[in-house]
C-alpha cells in the first residue's frame, strides 16, 4: 500500500541542533560583545539573503528529487515558481525537448497561427521520468518556438487535457510522476491561460469531476462550455475508470454532471460506453462522439497467467445527444483502423471529420516467446455527421495517380511481425521483445502501483510490460518517394485549416522508450501528403 509522506515524521539527525536551538541567540550576544561586525545592510542584504534562499529551494528540489519523494518535490516546484513576479518570453528560442503526452492545442485566431504545447513527460535513458510543466507558443508559419515563463502557472503534468475558447486556454487534470515511477500524483484542478495576457489563473472548481488523467475534453459545437468524458486515477491498490461526461458552464465556472458513472442529466443509464480512459472523442451539432479507448480487468486466476491482470483496447463508437444526454451505439461504417492504444486524434472542423493517428499493437510470435510492438504511421478521418471511417491515402507528389490506402500492402501486420521475429525483415516501425519479458509480466503483476506501474497505464503501453489483447494492425506501405513520420504512440497532433501539425510521441527501441520531438505536417486536401518541418533533435535521434 502507498504511505503518504505527511504521515512521516522528520527528526533531526543526531549531533545537528534542531531549529530553534540557540544560534540565534548566540550571535546576537556575540554582536553586542563586539565580536561580529557590523555587515551590509538594506537591499545588499536583501539580495544576499534571496540569492541564498534561491539556492537552497534548487537543492532542496534535486534532494527530493533524488529520493523520491513526490510531496517534496511539488512543494519545492511550488516555492521556486512563486520567485517568479512576472512573465518572462524567451522568442525564437530552442523547441521544446523530446516528449509525449503532452497537450498540443491550436488556438482559434487565423494570426499569428499558434499552437500551444503544454506540459507532458519523458523517461530518461536511466529509466526515470520527467514530467514538465513548461509552456510553449509554437508559430506554425514560421516554424519558431517561443517560451513564456508566468508566475503562477500549474505544476507540472502529463495526460492531461487542454482546450481552446475565445482568447484562453483551459487545462484540467492530469498527473504527476515521480522520478522512479513509484508515485503517482493525479490532479482535479481546473486553470486558464490568457492567450493575450500570458497570464496563468487557476479557477474555482467546486463538484467538479474527481482528479483523474488520459480523460478528453473538447468545446461543446452549440455553447460557451466545455465537454469532459472518462479517464482513469490509481489509487496504488486499484485503478478505477471512469465513463462518466461533465459540463463545465464557461460563464458561471460551475460543472454539471451530465451522463455515466451512475447517473446524469437522463439518470442511471444502463446504456453507455463502458469505463476507459484514451479515447478519441469529438463533438458535432447536438452529438458527442466517442470512439475506442483502453482499461485493464482482474485476472480470471485460472492458468499460468490467471493472476496477471489484462487490458482491453476498444475499438466501439458511441453518440451521445447533447439534447437528452442519451447514449446510443453506432454501427461500424466504412474502413475504420484495428484496435490500438496510445493513437491520438483531432477535428479538422474545414471537413467536419475527426483525424486519427498513430498507435500501437502487440503481436505474440513463437507461441507468445517473443512479443513483437507494431507502431503504427497510418490516418483514418471518420465522418461527424454519420460516423463512417475513411482511410487518409498519400500521394507522393503530382504524378502520383492512385497513391497509397492504409492496408493495402502486406508489410505490417502479423505477418510483417513473424518475418521481423524470425529475422527476415528490418522495420523501423516494429520493436521486439523476447520471453524474458513475458515472464515478467507475472512477477511484477504483483507489485501494482511501483515500479512497473508505467507498463500498466494505457499510455505506455508496449514498455517494458504490455497486456494488450493482440490484434493484428492494419499494415500500410507509402510510396518510396513520399516522406512520412515513423511510426508512434502517444504523440500529439492539432489541425489548422487543411493542415494537422503532428509533434513528438514515442517509441521503443528493445525495452527503452525513447521520445521524439520531430514536427510533421499532413495536408488533408483531396490529396493528402506529409512534409517534415523540424527534424528530431540530436537528443531524440541519438
């Protein structure tokens, strides 16, 4: 079970005085003596003694860092940003470094065209994890990155969700991730960022939705609200999914529970999507459509792996009227992707479609001794008004005729994975992981909420530890002339106009996760291409 360091207390190691122990006193009685002299005093002194505070929080911040102490930490990221008394912006600055779930949000004016990247997190070739808090303005025109540096901005997060209304910025929820992975701090707090002012705000948040993360939250199409549904939160014995939708009323800042997780603006409803978290969610005239997603179940405990607790990847739609807050299930229309976790999607409001990227699966070769991640570099648009799926096809250039449709060729999929295993094939977009894995999905099943407790969350799957169900991926094959992005989990992708900007994400390579910071650009004309904006930067690449 987790222990809480406020439950701890703190003595003082023996043969140091406590606080309060008399050096005070001393030195005054020393001063009176003659035996101290007199020091600068006013603003010299001042700045002496802030510097020293300065340096104090620094290493206080790396000791609690170093020992993994989650309170600490945020109580020292949160002492060393209330130094900060005004808003800093370093323009034309370097991008940000290599990340994933981090949010990825297109503001709504046409100038400058801005995207703000917010926050997510990066696992060190050490195996320990940083999450960020830092804000960035990337201006897609001109491929330039500016940071701002506000006081009193939220700490850091990952898996977190952010929208864009009128001239702000909102963000809520999300979590925090000690270093070693063995602590886990989830948010409920709700904040704003003005997008003219650069002014960070944290908002009242009052019967709002409990903390959580890898939850989605989009504008409502017909109203000054925002729309949130799902998530999950660990309590270190148990994670709990979530299906329930909450509206958050822009004008008043009150939330209003509308659907799901026992109840709603309909009642208790038996009809729903079940509880998950990472689904593809999307608004539209008087529907919320909510597509796929991921949660994990208890073991049946029958069999060599009965206590090993598995993970479901949907692939189900569903649409909710925004007029009854009812649920009804959608059939499956037109070529929709296989089951995968970690894609990320948007809307592209020009085709009134959402765009869905990116992604992983596992495939079992060899009777399940050798497990085989498909990353995937495919786009499937799905239609807002009647739900049907199409594949994005890529043209390499203007005498491309016929380009290429998502699983039109055979070199991905569960065939592409055994070639892979047996050595026949080098692929970029499939990373391989032997049986000594396997076995230690079973140990360390019993160690919820530690160490491995990434290789357990639906957005790292594939890491060390994956309990997908295996299903094989769709499989595609772009023309040689064509550039496109690797395959990847957990990026982040907005659109502006016809143009889906796409950053970061992550793969593996053998039991390392290994974060990009690339920009690509998709252009969804009648003849979708890719164009490479900013290479990875030397640390990704490396």
């Amino acid at each position: 079970p987790r222990i809480s360091s406020r439950a701890l207390v703190r003595t003082a190691p023996r043969g140091r005085p406590a606080m309060g122990s008399g050096r005070d006193k001393r030195k005054k009685l020393a001063k009176r003596a003659g035996k101290e002299s007199e020091g600068p005093s006013g603003a010299s002194k001042t700045d002496r003694k802030t510097d020293k505070n300065a340096a104090k929080l620094e290493r206080r911040a790396a000791k609690a860092s170093a020992g993994d102490d989650i309170d600490a930490i945020l109580a020292s990221i949160k002492l060393l940003d209330a130094k900060r008394t005004e808003v800093e912006m370093r323009v034309d600055c370097e991008k940000p470094s290599p990340r994933c779930n981090c949010s990825w949000t297109a503001t709504l004016k046409q100038k400058p065209e801005t995207i703000v990247l917010f926050g997510g997190e990066v696992v060190d070739g050490e195996g320990r994890t940083n999450t960020f808090g830092d804000l960035f303005l990337y201006d897609a025109a001109r491929n330039k990155w500016t940071e701002v540096l506000a006081p009193n901005a939220p700490p850091p997060r990952s898996a977190h969700q952010a929208v864009a209304h009128g001239s702000y910025l909102y963000v809520f929820g999300g979590e925090f991730t000690s270093p070693s992975q063995e602590r886990f701090h989830h948010y409920r707090d709700l904040w704003r960022f003005d997008l003219e002012a650069n002014a960070w705000e944290q908002l009242p948040n009052r019967g709002g939705p409990s903390a959580r993360s890898g939850h989605r939250m989009v504008a409502h199409p017909k109203g000054k609200s925002l729309l949130l549904f799902g998530g999950f939160y660990d309590t270190g014995n148990e994670i709990r999914y979530y299906n329930d939708v909450w509206e958050l009323a822009l004008e008043t800042m009150t939330w209003k529970h509308r659907a799901g997780g026992g109840g709603g603006g309909g009642g208790t409803q038996a009809v729903g999507p079940s509880p998950r978290s990472a689904s593809h969610v999307a608004a539209h005239g008087d529907a919320l459509f909510v597509y796929g997603g991921y949660c994990k179940y208890a073991g049946d405990g029958f069999g060599e792996d009965g206590d090993v607790e598995k993970g479901v990847t949907h692939s189900d739609l569903w649409r909710l009227d925004l007029k009854t807050w009812r649920w009804e299930k959608q059939k499956k229309k037109g070529l929709a992707p296989g089951p995968r976790a970690g894609a990320t999607s948007a809307v592209h409001l020009a085709k009134k479609r959402a765009v869905l990227f990116g992604g992983v699966v596992d495939h079992e070769v060899r009777k399940g001794e050798v497990i085989i991640s498909e990353f995937f570099s495919d786009a499937y648009s799905m239609s807002l008004e009647d739900g049907r799926w199409f594949p994005v096809t890529l043209y390499a250039d203007k005498s491309d005729k016929k380009g290429v449709v998502p699983g039109s060729s055979d070199v991905g999929g569960f065939a592409e994975a055994e070639r892979v295993a047996r050595g026949e094939s080098v692929n970029q977009n499939f990373n391989v992981r032997d049986s000594a894995t396997r076995a230690a999905i079973k140990i360390q099943a019993h160690y919820r909420g530690y160490q491995v407790r990434k290789a357990f969350k639906l957005y790292k799957v594939g890491g060390q530890v994956s309990e997908l169900l295996y299903s094989p991926g769709s499989g595609e094959a772009a023309p040689k002339t064509a550039p496109r992005p690797r395959g990847r989990m957990n990026a982040s992708i907005a659109t502006r106009g016809n143009l889906l900007y796409l950053y970061g994400g992550a793969v593996e390579m053998g039991d390392a996760e290994v974060a990009l910071d690339d920009v690509w650009v998709l252009e969804l004309t009648a003849r979708p291409k890719w164009r490479l904006v900013a290479e990875l930067s030397a640390a990704a690449a490396a």
